[in-house]
C-alpha cells in the first residue's frame, strides 16, 4: 500500500475533545500523505485544527480514530514505550521560543538533555563535541553555550528549540509556527536555516502556519485547512496559480502584499469562523460563502482528487 | 509657510525619550522626526524595539513618569504643543484632537462593563453628553463598525477578536478626533479577519475625513494603506517617503533588508537574504550609526558618526553616509536584481 518515498501516511485521522457543549471536532477525518524529503505546509486561520493536527500525527495527542502509518508502520495505538523511541525520529519544533525552553538550565544543558536520551553518546566530551556541532549548524555563537533563556531573544532562543529538535537525528518533524513569534529579519534567517537544514539531513516537515507567504516559501504541497477539515491540497505552485476552493481563494486576496504594482482586486468574506463544537452535516465553509447553494447546507462535499494531486472539498467544483 | 503650518497636523521634531531604570537606561528615542498633512494615513514601520510605540504613546503624552524621560525634543498636534501640557490639559486634548487603537484587542477592554457602557464612556467625558444621550451615539457608532446596536449591551468575553477590534476603533473614532494612532490593530487577527478590518479603517477614514498613523511591521499593509512611510531603527527614523520612494527606491540598507527578507508571493524560489545580526540592544547602542553592524555597506564613517538625513528627493529622506557626495543608488535589492536579469 504504501511505497519506499511516502514517510508519513495519515488516513481518516479524526480528534474530538469533548467541551461542556458537545464534542469539538477539532481535527475531522484528515487524510495525507508525505513523500520523503518534502515539506508538507499546513495553512489555516486559528482554530481550524493545524496545531492539533500536527500534535495528533506525533501522538502528543492521541486521536479519536484513524490511522497513523509513518515508515510503513501503524504507530496509531503502539505502547508508550515503543512511542519513546520512535520520538527520536519524529521531532517538533514550537511555536513559542519564550515558553518552550526550561528558564533553569543554560542552553548547552537543554541541548544535552536530548542528546542524553538518545543514548548514542558514551560520555559528556562526546556529547559537548555535539552540542557545539549542532549549535554551529543551527547559526548560534559557542559562548552561548552556557547563557540561560532569558539571556536570549527570541530568534536565537528558536535556534535552540530546533538544535533540541535535530539533536535526536529525526527523519520528520512537525514545525509548529516557528517564525509567528519573530521579527522579519529575524523570520528570514530561521526559514533560511530550517531549508539549510531539510538539505544537508533529508529531513521531511510539516510546516504549520497562518502565514501565506511563508508556506509558499517552505512548502513543496500545501493543505488548507477549515473547521478540522483539509478543504484543498494541491502542489505549492497549483494552489497558488489555481486555488480552486472559494475559501483558499479569499485567504489568498486577503494577504496584504508588500508591493505597490499589481494590486489585486480583494475578495473580502463576510463573517468569521464558525463554531467546531457539533457542526452540522453540511459544507463548513457554507454560511460564509458567496456560492452557498441548497446543496452546500444539505451535504458536505467530499475531498475530491482533480487528477493532478489537487484535491478539493466543494460541491462546485467538478460540475 | 503659514499654509504649510496649516496642512500639518503633527510635527515632531528631534524627539528623544529614555527609560532611566535601576542598572541601565533604555534609549528608546534618539532624534525622532515625523511630519503627518491632514488627511493622509501616515505608516510607522520597525521591528520589535524600534520604538514605533514609545513614539506613539509620546504623541498621546503617555510617556510614564518617573522611568520616563523626555530629554529632548517637541511635538506639535494641531497647533499645541502637547508635552507642555499638564494632567488636566492633556485629558481634554486626548479624544477630542488624538485617539489610539491599541494592539491587543483582548486586554484593551474592561471586561466587566458592557461595550456600550464603554463606547459612550469617551463619549460623557470628552464630549459632554449625558449618559443617555452617549448611549444612543455608542448604539449609532456600533452599526457604523458593522455590530449591530442589540449587541451594545453584549460584554466583550461575547465578542471575537475581529469584532473586538471592531469595537476598539468604534472607540478610538467616537469623539471623531483629527489624528487617529493605530498601534499594530491587525496583528493578532487572522487574515480574513484583518483585510475586513483594513476595508473598515479605508472606509472609515474616507468618511470622517481622520488622519491615520499607522504603526505595523507589515510592509504589505503599508503598501495597502498608506501615503507616506517612515521606516525606524533603534529609536530613529533612518528613511521616509512616499510609498513609492520605500517601496521602487529603497535606500537605507536596513530597508533594503526587511524587503529582502520577505517571501516573495510571485517568486516563490528567490532565496530570502536575511539581515545578519540580530537587533541593537537599545541600552547599549553602538557609537555612530546604529546599524552599522548588521550592514553590509559599511565605511569607517558609519562606525563614528550618525549620519544626518540626506535628502534624495524632495520627499525621500534617508539616514545613510552612502548618499553624503552621491545620489546614486548602490543597493541590490534582490527583486531589482532579479529584474535586471529577467529572472
């Protein structure tokens, strides 16, 4: 079923947290996968599910039903143990820099944590050689070595997050709006290093962010994500030249582009994001849509393969 | 020049503003200069700690005393100079004359009073309405920002981040001040969310004819609201202009920098060039140009004196020593590049 090139496969991923008022279908029957070696971005408005997505696929959080095949292995119910080591292959990078790191032990000591569970370093001269090595890679100054957290900003407290990340020689890590949090020029040299970084180790990723221009950047596919659902997914290039769905098309003309030639007219949707908790059977994007049909309130359009490997979710599409 | 007096509505000049703390002084301003004309929807862009808010909080004469020291420097709003002004002066002048839509729209309002209550609040004090009368104009100000009235008496917990924002800037326009100071409204929106906000502030500005200072760190909505820009580094502004002089002529190597350092949309496979460095520590900041160390051009000059704003255009001012004997342009902006070789 699956070939040597897919790492990752996820199919019919759903995660419901139950809420006072119902369930939340933050994730709902999520179906992808990713060829070894690419960066998969995962684009969305808060709330649409992206982070629980990526938290599910690493079993941080553990999903309400379907599975999660990573190396041609169902991971989707193995024992805590076995999860342990295959942690080591799997990585996350995280969103907020400042919150992330222990403010208790100085950087060299965070780094060494991991690489201690990785149990491939016999002693502390070996792992400190590392340490350094990963520090280099990752752009940080040796004489960081033993500054705390709050001796850093946030671009460089970034840098040890993903140091942490590449210290157990992952193969695939989730990268959970890793550059939200920093200044441009800032942005600019992290998204230069986690490319730098995908090359020299074949990692694969999946890049999750709000940020447009960013993921066009990153990605080499990217999956829209509304209300836990995956609406389109199409190759970087195809989503950006042909978005197909209506909401992917809004996201789109709703970025302010740092241009003054080619300004494009805006499609401005009307409304904001509906509630997760207990969504009707009907297409989630309906109420704010400029399309909306009888059709689309009655029954939820299936992800639908064009052909090409873009897939969309609209009952338009295809007539 | 008495018509030219006229058409400005805030001037600063060489503002400079401390924070004297226990161990250290926080330089945040170092000879700020910003003009706004009547009418026009001014940009203020920098990254963290560039002192795009101290310079907002300054107009609004916020600067918090006894850390807060201005050592230098006027701003003139409509005729008054707003930093001689005492207590009771500066409330009558805040609201009626200048109003500011602050950041977060999650922590800017009170949580246990109703919208309402808050919209006509501004309203009794600044301009003398009773409650009632407040009431019905914060009602009125609502439908205006696209809420409907029944929801005055909603409490802001019952409303999104969009719609909170919303109510914000019903806030900050409900005495229809001359200068309305924008302080990053859109960043902790989502994109739909924030072109919907943008498309308000457009139309709210045409109709009540308010003049915008926008703070942001986005240079796409820049190009989408703005005339003119002012780009600041370490507590300066190191180049101003029209949207066209930033963003076709860019001069300031820093500058330069931010646009390199963008994704571009269209060009997905131009490498990002990043500034190198990381920013200035506003405590210690290096002798002579402040960014000098991050820059790729530098000239013994830089590392000894600030450079003074060379005029390359009557409205492009730049802070450079690149352009001290010189009007030509050596920078490499990579798209300019890029378009020179047809890429």
């Amino acid at each position: 079923m699956t070939d040597h090139n897919t790492i990752l496969q996820v199919r019919n991923l759903k995660k419901y947290f139950k809420v006072g008022a119902g369930l939340l279908h933050a994730v709902d029957d999520v179906s992808f996968s990713i060829e070894r070696g690419t960066t998969l971005g995962i684009v969305g408005e808060s709330g649409c599910g992206k982070s629980t997505l990526g938290r599910t696929i690493l079993r941080l959080v553990e999903p309400t039903s379907g599975d999660i095949i990573f190396e041609g292995k169902n991971i989707t119910h193995v024992n805590r143990r076995a999860m342990k080591q295959l942690r080591k292959e799997m990585q996350l990078i995280f969103q907020d820099p400042f919150s992330s790191l222990n403010p208790r032990i100085s950087i060299s000591c965070a780094i060494d944590e991991a690489l201690v569970l990785t149990g491939r370093y016999k002693d502390a001269d070996e792992r400190f050689a590392k340490i350094l090595d990963l520090m280099g890679s990752v752009g940080l100054d040796e004489r960081l070595a033993n500054a705390y957290p709050h001796e850093l900003d946030g671009g460089c407290r970034q840098r040890v997050g993903i140091a942490r990340a590449l210290a157990m020689e992952p193969k695939f890590i989730v990268c959970d709006e890793p550059v939200s949090a920093l200044d441009v020029s800032i942005q600019a040299q992290i998204l230069n290093i986690l490319r730098q970084l995908k090359k020299d180790h074949n990692l694969t990723y999946i890049f999750i962010t709000h940020d447009l221009s960013v993921v066009n950047y990153i990605s080499d596919a990217i999956a829209v994500m509304y209300l836990g659902r995956v609406i389109e997914m199409a190759k970087t290039e195809e989503l950006f030249a042909n978005p197909l769905h209506p909401y992917t098309n809004a996201l789109l003309s709703a970025l302010p582009i740092p241009s003054i030639h080619n300004r494009k007219e805006r499609i401005l949707i009307r409304g904001e994001i509906t509630s997760p908790i207990n969504p009707k059977p009907c297409c989630r994007f309906a109420q704010r849509c400029d399309y909306c049909t009888q059709e689309c309130l009655e029954k939820e359009p299936p992800l639908v393969d064009l052909g090409n490997g873009h897939m969309v979710a609209c009952n338009r599409v295809g007539k | 020049m008495k018509n030219h007096d006229q058409e400005l509505l805030l001037n600063i000049e060489n503002l400079h503003i401390h924070f004297v703390l226990k161990k250290e002084t926080v330089k945040a301003l170092n000879g700020v200069d910003i003009k706004v004309a009547r009418g026009k929807t001014i940009g203020l862009v920098g990254e963290t700690g560039a002192g795009k808010t101290t310079t907002a909080l300054a107009i609004m004469n916020m600067i918090q005393k006894p850390q807060g020291r201005i050592i230098d420097g006027k701003i003139t709003l409509d005729g008054i100079d707003i930093l001689s002004k005492n207590r009771m002066e500066i409330e009558s002048i805040r609201g009626n004359l200048v109003s500011m839509i602050f950041q977060d729209p999650m922590s800017s309002l009170n949580p246990v009073l109703n919208v309402g209550e808050q919209i006509a609040e501004g309203l009794v004090l600044h301009k003398h309405m009773d409650r009632k009368e407040a009431l019905v104009e914060a009602g009125e100000l609502l439908e205006k920002i696209g809420i409907p009235r029944s929801r005055a008496c909603d409490y802001p917990h019952q409303f999104s981040g969009g719609m909170r924002q919303r109510v914000l800037i019903a806030m900050g326009l409900a005495c229809n001040p001359k200068l309305l100071i924008a302080d990053e409204p859109t960043t902790a929106l989502d994109v739909t969310i924030q072109a919907q906000v943008l498309q308000l502030m457009r139309e709210l500005k045409a109709n009540f004819n308010t003049t915008i200072f926008m703070i942001t760190h986005d240079f796409g909505i820049v190009a989408e609201m703005c005339d003119e820009v002012y780009v600041m580094y370490a507590g300066t502004v190191i180049e101003r202009g029209t949207l066209t002089d930033i963003f076709d002529h860019t001069r300031h190597p820093y500058t330069e920098g931010l646009f390199n350092s963008l994704p571009d949309i269209e060009h997905r496979n131009r490498e990002l060039i990043p500034i190198h460095g990381r920013t200035v520590d506003p405590t210690n900041l290096p002798a002579g140009c402040p960014f000098w160390p991050r820059c790729n051009y530098i000239c013994d000059k830089c590392r000894q004196d600030m450079p003074p704003e060379i005029l390359v255009s009557d409205t492009h001012g730049v802070k450079c020593w690149l352009y001290e004997n010189t009007s030509e342009n050596p920078l490499m902006r990579r798209d300019y590049v890029a378009e020179e070789n047809n890429d």
